[in-house]
C-alpha cells in the first residue's frame, strides 16, 4: 500500500534586512508643506542622511494640504495623509501597526515627535534596530531614549522670500 505524505510548505523567511522608513515630512520642514521648494529641501536632507537599499519600504506622512507638492517631489513612496493636530503622526503610526516587526529588521523614523516614543520602544523590544532621525532641538527626550540609534538633521528649513511660511 502506499501513502502520501505531504511535505509541509516551506516557511516564508524573515527579511531581517528590509528597512521601514518613516518620515514625517511636516516635522522636517517645521509646518505644513505649502510649497514644493520645502519639498525638494526635505529629500535632498533625507537623502543626505538615508543610503536607501533596494527592499526599503518608504512612508511620507503628510497632511491632505501638502499632499499633492509631497506626491509630486518626492517619488517613489508610499504617502499617508492624516490632516489636524497630529494628523501627519497618527496616519504614520498606523503604518506601524502593519505587523513590522514580522516584515521588517529595521526602523528608521524621520521626525523628533514623543508621539512615537511607545512604539518605537515595543519595536525594539521586539528585537528591531531603530533609529531615529531628528531636528536637535526638536527631539523629544524620551524618544531620543527609546531608540536604538539617533541622527541629527543638520540644518533647519529656510524658506525663501516669497514662500509661504
């Protein structure tokens, strides 16, 4: 007689050199993009800072105002939009809940905000390299303390005359 026994399918391997990339472009420039020069001034600080490799997933949260200059100037991303006090930070921390610690090795958030201070701690409880990107003097304590690593951006968006404030 004879029997079949089927194998079990192979289990999907962790990608544990996947970046999540998050960047809270408003934290970045000081405000609500209005214009695509603070557009163009935040990628060129990002990419100053960030070496994107292939596989890193890339997050913009912003809010519904500065959507379409964020789209338009920043390509290749994913965009949340989350508009009022926070709005920008609470779309971003819905990415968060995207089951990342299962899909990705490393966590790299753009913004000085303490309002992701709880998940960037859970996150590296969870085993994940977390880094966070910030203003000096705009990085909360905290934040600053539940991650792993820290980078400071080195300049502060100037607008020029004329740009919307």
């Amino acid at each position: 007689m004879f029997t079949y026994v089927a194998e079990a399918p192979p289990q999907k391997r962790r990608m544990k050199t996947r970046r999540l990339v998050l960047v809270d472009i408003e934290n970045m420039v000081g405000g609500a993009v209005h214009d695509s020069e603070s557009v163009v001034w935040a990628k060129q600080q990002f990419d100053s800072l960030v070496d994107l490799r292939p596989g890193d997933h890339v997050v913009v949260g912003t809010s519904h105002i500065g959507l379409l200059e964020t789209g338009c100037n920043w390509p290749h991303a994913r965009y949340v939009v989350g508009s009022g006090p926070d709005g920008a930070d609470l779309a971003l921390l819905e990415v968060l809940e995207e089951n990342v610690a299962a899909r990705y090795g490393e966590v790299v958030v753009v913004s000085g905000d303490g309002i992701f201070t709880q998940k960037v701690a859970d996150l590296t409880s969870r085993g994940l390299r977390v880094t966070v990107i910030a203003h000096p003097d705009g990085l909360a304590a905290r934040l600053r303390l539940a991650a792993q690593h820290t980078t400071y951006l080195p300049h502060r968006h100037q607008p020029q005359c004329g740009d919307a404030a």
